[in-house]
C-alpha cells in the first residue's frame, strides 16, 4: 500500500476493489465468458475438430484450415507447424503447399527433383507422410463440401 497521500492509498484501495469485483463476476459466469468469446473471436458458432494419428495430419489440417480461404501463405504455415528440414519432409511439404496453393479436390502428388534424391528410407518416410497428408486432405474437402 503507498504512504505517499491519502488520495494515492484510496485509490489503490478502491482498484483493489474494482478488481475483486471483476474477479468475482469473470469466475461466477466462466463458462458463458469463455463460449462466448470463443464465438466471437472465431466469428461463427460453428467449430469442427479432427482427431489427427500423426503430426503430418494435423500439420496438413491446421494448414487447409488457416490457408483454404484466406490468402495465408500454406508455405509459411507449414513451416511454422513443422520447422525440420529432412528431405521426405521437404518433399512432402512442397505437395502439400501445391495443393492447397492450387485448392485441388484430389490430393496430387508425385516425383519430382525433391524426389530424385531421396534413399530407400526416406522415400518410406515419405509414403507415410503422403498418406498422412492424403488423408487429412479428403477429410477437409469432404467435411467442407468442397467440389
């Protein structure tokens, strides 16, 4: 508490006050505060969730999700999500970023110089990752109606 006058002490009483008050209300109706923000905060009450098996899913999930419709960059999306540099990743991270670049239906992918040179290990790698991606894509486009 200030010593300095007798103003500065009421004052700092009565902010403790103010924020006792706000405290006592924001906990007394939580759960209406927090809906209700998160509504508008998204700007529409409707919210879907994916559950993802992989990080590559819900890489390529949060990345539809942020860049589909907007004019987000997917490369810088992605790269944000997943910042490791293996070949396989990045390979399967420049398919990922054509598609929705390109907003293709179908997911499309295939060799290309980043492809080239990749082992017999990081090309398994990169099924894996293409399935993940292929699948998390058809989820998106299915659960969006997008034709």
């Amino acid at each position: 508490m200030p010593f300095g006058s007798l103003p500065g002490q009421l004052m700092f009483l009565l902010s403790l006050l103010v924020s006792g008050a706000c405290n006592l209300y924001l906990s007394a109706n939580e759960d209406e505060v927090q809906s209700s923000a998160l509504i508008t905060l998204l700007n529409t009450p409707e919210v879907k969730t994916y559950q993802a098996s992989s990080r590559a899913t819900a890489a390529v999930l949060a990345c539809l999700a942020l860049c589909w419709e907007s004019n987000t960059p997917p490369t810088q999306v992605l790269q944000e999500i997943v910042p490791i540099k293996p070949k396989a990743w990045k390979a399967w991270s420049e398919f990922v970023v054509d598609n929705i670049r390109e907003k293709r239906t179908q997911f499309v992918w295939g060799k290309n110089e980043s492809t080239d040179c990749l082992n017999d290990e990081e090309d398994k790698l990169l099924l894996e990752l293409i399935d993940d991606a292929h699948a998390a894509h058809d989820q998106y486009i299915k659960d969006h109606t997008i034709t």
